[in-house]
C-alpha cells in the first residue's frame, strides 16, 4: 500500500491531533509489535463474537502504519498476551479498542519513520511509506523496511494519551469494504469454533443437572453406569455432577443413564401471572430525570393517555451449544473458552482454584455467538473442575436442551407510559417507568458460576448492582416535562444477564410505541410528529433518510380497518444510548386477519456509527440485528411452569426462519469526520417498535406485548 503524501512531523497536515480514552496499559509493546518478517502484530483484549471486530481493529493498525491488510495479524482475548480490556460487550470494541489501537500504531508509526530518518540520513519530511518500506521521496531506492528498523525488537516506550493520527481523507483502509478475516475457515466448514477444538490427550466430560434451578440432590445410584464403556470417572459435590469419558458418546450416555434422585418444589410464578408479579417485587427506585413539576403539566393537557408493555424474558439461542475446554495441571491450567470477558473470567476461575491470576491462561476461541452472556463462562468452569478431577484436559458441550435451561436469559421487564397532550395535539407531559431485574451479572467471582452454586447448594448471590434497563428508558426527543424511572427487581425468578444491548430494546419498543400511540391520538403523521421534537440535526438526518429509502406516505395511521391480508407501514427511531450510534428503521408487514399471522417483507434502516471502518462489516450487523430483533418481537418468549423452564428445543423456542428473513434495505451515514461508534448492536432496539407501529397501521390493533403471536394479534383484532 502506498501512502497519501503526507508530512510525518509531529502535528502537521497528514496528522490530526486525536485524544484516547481510558485504556488498561499505555505500553507500546503491549498492544503492537513489529516481526523480524515485517508482519504487524496488533493485541487486543476484546474478542471476535461473529461482528467482524477482527477485521475492522485491523484495518484501523494497516491504516495508521501504512501497511496492507495481509501484513497484519491480530491476537485478541488471550489473557498472556493481550491487555485487560475487560468484556467484549456494549458495541464499544471499536470505540474503545479501535482508539487504542489506533494511537499505538500511530505512535509506532512516528518512532518508526524518527529511526527510518536516522538510518538514511533525510528528513522526515522527505521519507514515504509503502507497505512498510520507508523510501526517500523521489529516489525509491533509499530505503530501509519497519523489519529491519524493529523486527523483533521491543519498542520500549509509552503511548501518549494526545497524539497524532492520519486524517480521514487521507484513508485508503479505513473505509473501505474489506473482506472478513474470519469468515474463510467457517464458509469451508474448517475447524473454527470451540467446538472444533481438540487438545492431546483431552477426555470429555457431561455435567447431569437438576430439573430446575431450586432441586436438591437425594441420591444416586452408579451402577446403572457401570458398564458404559469408556467410562473415566463420576465427580459429585452438592448438586453438580459430572461424568468424565474417553469419547463424548461415552459421556453423554453416562449422563443420560445414571440414576439421580432430586428434590423439586414450586418455585416459579404462574407464568401468566408473570408481569404482575415482577410488578409485586421489592424494587429500588432510580430516577433518571426529575420534572419540576409533572402533576401541574398533565393537569394543563387536553387529554391523557396511558399504556402498559411487557418484554418476556428471552434466550441467546445460540445455535451451538457452549463448550470449552480445560486443562488443570500443577504448575498452571489452560483454558480455552468462547467467554466475552477473557481476563474477568480468568480471575472468577483463579479464585475457585485458589490460584493467583497468572497461573491461569485463559485463550478465547470463538464461539457460535451469544451478544451477551450465554453458558460461556459457566462451561468453562465445568471444563476447569472435571479437569482437576481426571487430571487431564477436559472438553465440556452443553446439550442443546441444557443451554435453554441453564443459560441466563434476557430479563423480562414491564414498561408503563403516561402522557398528555395539549389543544394543539403537543405533548406537554411524559411519564415512563420500567419495572427489570439487573441486565449484568457476569462473573467476576466463582459464586457467580453457575457450576460453584451447583456445588455449593447456593442461590446466585445478590447483583453487585443494577445495570442495563436505564438503557434507551430516556428518549432523544424535546418532549417537556419528562420523568424517567427505573425499579430495580432485586432478584429475579431466571436467571438473567447481558443479552445484546440490554434494556435498550425493550425500552424503544415501550417509547417507540407509545409516540405512535399519541401520533394517532394527535392525527398526525408518526414520521412528522417525531421530526417535531427532534432537534440534534445528525438524528434528523437519520431519520429523514430512512423514510426517503422507504418510500414514506405521509399520512396518519392506521388505513381504513380492512380484512383479509392487509398491509401497513410502521417507524421506530432510537439513539443508542442516547449519545452513541443512531438508527431509523421502517418495517412493512403483512397480517392475515384470519390467522393472525404477520409477515414482515421489507425492512429499511437508516444507520450514522460516525466514522465507519468497514462498510460491508457495519451491514453484515445492521443485517444481523434486524434479524435477531425481528425472531425477538415475533417469535422468542422462554416458558415455564411453576417449576422449571419448559422450553428446552427449537419447536418449544421457535426463532425465525431463512424463509422468513426479510429484504433488508440499508442506508449508511457515514461521518468522518466523527469518531467512529458501535454497530454491533443499536439497530437491535428499534425493530420490535417499527413492527408493531406496521401492525397497528395495517389493522388499527395495537400490540403491547412481545413477542406478536397468532395468538395475540388475533386477541388485540377482536
């Protein structure tokens, strides 16, 4: 790769000064070190979860030094390697990650080209890069290469936190549609996954659980396995109890035939009676913004409106089951895991060894996807306690029935709006509440495993604190007289955690609603009765282009009720965490008024991450999104009855079809001159809102509830 012109020397016009957040350590070496082959090795904490973070934190080292993308080789979430960057989560790789990455390789670049002048007695000023050969301006003979400069030597130096990067407009990688690094082995069917993965020597192991989360262990008879050829070893503490055996057919026979006696009582609320009772809990109430005085606003307005909205709880679903493998040896373990959290994962696992940090090596291998947290880091700590108790590497899959059960799951939450509107149909008062249990609870120590609850006979201990439902629970809108309120549940009947962009889903859903709700009341256009209370130009912007892509037919909803298959239109419009990526989608559905069956065929999405790294990278995810959130609001609802969870499969947790994939019409924003924001999640939130405000249109039935049933749709039409 040849570089723009541009003039190495301190700030000057190839460079922008650019300030790095917080970071885990300001070494050099840390984050990139240049090989005696001239390859680039650049280190990161975060990890690849299927969102195409590997190619694009490359692209950002192969811009800032110059180099092409072949010549870059990215090591992430290994815990001997790569610095703490904590958990992959948030849609904050690139902004967070990305920065590092980029102020170190900008960094290297100028320490790079400062021993490149000494060696060939020029100015900086005169030096050029391509590829990682530095030459004299006009005499491409003069030169010297980054490997003969650095190969294999350590920089020894700081990064500092202002430093300068090249500017936008000089970009040849960033910006560009680069093929993903990941995606050969998996499209070939090669070994890409832990579940791929095979160590020497490795036997494997199958964990026999309780029937539900409350169970207590009775008794147990061995000699129903006894004959299981293969057989290494049955490990029992509490209520965790394993199987160990030379094959897996082995294991999961053993599993399946041993002989255990539990104890269930009902535990559970009925679950129709779900929402009330989270309603019934003791709760913690967290104001997030605080009217002067909203009871005198809504006695001002002309008319008051009010509406509950319920989000079930719903799980990961991932279509490969979790797995890992351990092994536990004297002088240290090894564990390879598909966790979003390498080095917090690696400290709850020290602790239940009692080992210092060091002596665990955690290495990430990817997974098939969970956008939050799935069994991951609980299969590891199966993997970490049967390899201590054979005393060789273990490999540990879940069953696809045990994910469903035992996975945490996205929390349920209940969402309530009042309004008021004024003669001139504004809206002169807001009020939200939500009702959820903490969105995180990822185990920074072992009581939080699933595993160590098993063996201690103990409940999950209390959350550290509550997180993740005050997400998107505020509005980007101007609406006067607004209060935001969130009641934390203090324990939840799942077990919940991280599912992808927490409670920002569910909240737009809530919001995106309800604004519809009053456009109709107001007889306005949903599009134009949103563009009156949003101001920030770039969210304008957003949203103007969606219904530009659209098609938009500016009218009030909903058409004349009709019957048969009717068609309708429906708008959400959401600013992920209200400062990060912004995102307007319009969806357009079907709904067989006889069946209640709703079809979604086309659905456009206008995004603005600021500066984007990989246009094709931040597609593949506004796809992936749309898709997840449209299974979500149609399909996922996790059941039980008053002891356990009863979906266990793909027919009792159906999720969406290929043949219900819908046209995905995409229109990115990019700024440059902006920094560069998530998109693994913010087009997530507005989905479920937009289909609802569709069925609404093309129905005048409004649906409260995820996720739109037959059943209910045929309910809310009669």
């Amino acid at each position: 790769m040849m570089a723009a012109p541009r003039n190495p020397s301190g700030n000057a016009s190839g460079r922008a000064e650019a300030a790095w957040g917080s970071r885990p350590t300001d070494q050099l070496d840390d984050w990139l070190a240049i090989e005696s082959d001239g390859t680039v090795t650049a280190y990161s904490g975060k990890v690849e979860l299927g969102t195409g973070t590997l190619t694009a934190l490359a692209q950002i080292v192969a811009e800032e030094l110059d180099v092409s993308m072949d010549r870059v080789r990215m090591v992430m979430g290994d815990t001997a390697r790569t610095p703490n960057e904590g958990y992959t989560a948030g849609s904050m790789t690139i902004q967070s990650s990305g920065s590092a990455l980029r102020q170190a390789a900008a960094e290297a670049y100028r320490f790079l080209l400062e021993m490149a002048s000494a060696k060939l007695d020029t100015p900086k000023s005169e030096l050029v890069v391509n590829d990682g050969t530095v030459s004299v301006r006009g005499h491409v003979e003069r030169n010297i290469t980054y490997a003969a400069l650095m190969g294999g030597k350590l920089f020894k130096r700081t990064v500092p936190q202002q430093g300068a990067v090249k500017h936008a407009d000089l970009y040849q990688v960033v910006g560009t549609s680069i093929l993903r690094v990941d995606l050969p082995l998996k499209v070939t069917g090669q070994p890409a996954f832990i579940q791929d993965l095979r160590v020497p020597g490795m036997l494997h192991g199958r964990v026999v659980r309780p029937p539900s989360e409350q169970a207590k262990f009775i008794s147990m008879k061995e000699d129903t396995v006894r004959n299981v050829p293969g057989l290494v070893r049955i490990f029992h503490q509490g209520n965790y109890i394993g199987v160990i055996a030379e094959q897996e057919e082995q294991a999961i026979l053993a599993a399946q035939l041993l002989n255990v006696q539990w104890d269930e009582k009902p535990t559970l609320p009925r679950m129709a009676d779900l929402y009330k009772h989270l309603r019934a809990l003791p709760t913690l109430e967290q104001p997030l913004t605080e009217p002067v005085d909203l009871e005198t606003a809504f006695n001002r307005s002309i008319q008051q409106f009010h509406a509950e909205y319920f989000q079930p709880y719903q799980a990961h679903a991932s279509i490969g089951p979790s797995c890992a493998v351990a092994d536990v040896k004297p002088d240290g373990v090894t564990v390879w895991s598909s966790t979003s959290g390498p080095h917090p994962l690696r400290g709850a696992l020290a602790q239940l060894l009692n080992l210092p940090d060091e002596k665990v090596h955690l290495i990430h291998v990817e997974g098939a996807g969970s956008y939050g947290q799935n069994g991951s880091d609980d299969v590891a700590a199966d993997a970490v306690i049967l390899s201590q108790a054979a005393g060789k590497p273990v490999r540990v899959q879940w069953s696809r029935e045990e994910e469903f059960i035992w996975e945490p799951k996205a929390p349920a939450m209940v969402m309530e709006i009042r309004a008021g509107l004024d003669a001139a149909g504004d809206i002169v008062a807001w009020d939200y509440h939500a009702w959820s249990p903490t969105h995180v609870a990822r185990p920074r120590m072992p009581e939080q495993l699933l595993t160590v609850q098993l063996m201690n006979s103990q409940k999950a201990p209390p959350p550290r604190f509550s997180f993740g439902a005050e997400r998107n629970a505020r509005t980007n809108y101007t609406f006067p007289n607004q209060r935001v309120v969130i009641h934390w549940i203090e324990e939840s009947p799942l077990r919940g955690s991280s599912f992808r962009s927490l409670g920002g889903a569910e909240n737009t859903f809530a919001n995106e609603s309800f604004v519809d709700e009053l456009a109709f009341a107001a007889h306005q256009d949903p599009a134009q009765f949103r563009l009156r209370y949003l101001k920030d130009q770039r969210c304008r912007d957003v949203l103007e282009a969606a219904l530009e892509k659209a098609g938009w037919d500016s009218r009030p909803s909903p058409h004349p009720k009709q019957e048969g298959v009717v068609e309708g239109r429906g708008l959400a419009f959401a600013r992920y965490e209200n400062d990060q990526a912004i995102v307007a989608c319009v969806a357009f559905v079907t709904v067989d008024t006889a069946t209640g069956v709703v079809r979604v065929p086309r659905v456009v999405v206008a995004h603005d991450c600021g500066l984007i790294i990989n246009p094709d990278g931040v597609k593949n995810q506004i796809e992936g999104n749309v898709i997840q959130s449209l299974s979500r609001a149609l399909k996922e609802e996790v059941k039980f009855d008053e002891y356990r969870v009863t979906s266990v499969n793909w027919e009792t947790y159906p999720i969406l079809k290929f043949s219900e994939v819908p046209e995905i019409d995409i229109v990115l924003l990019n700024r440059p001159d902006q920094p560069a924001l998530g998109a693994g999640e913010p087009s997530q939130v507005t989905t479920a809102a937009a289909v609802a405000n569709a069925i609404f249109d093309a129905t005048d039935a409004r649906l409260r509830q995820i996720p739109f049933t037959p059943e209910r749709v045929k309910a809310a039409l009669h």
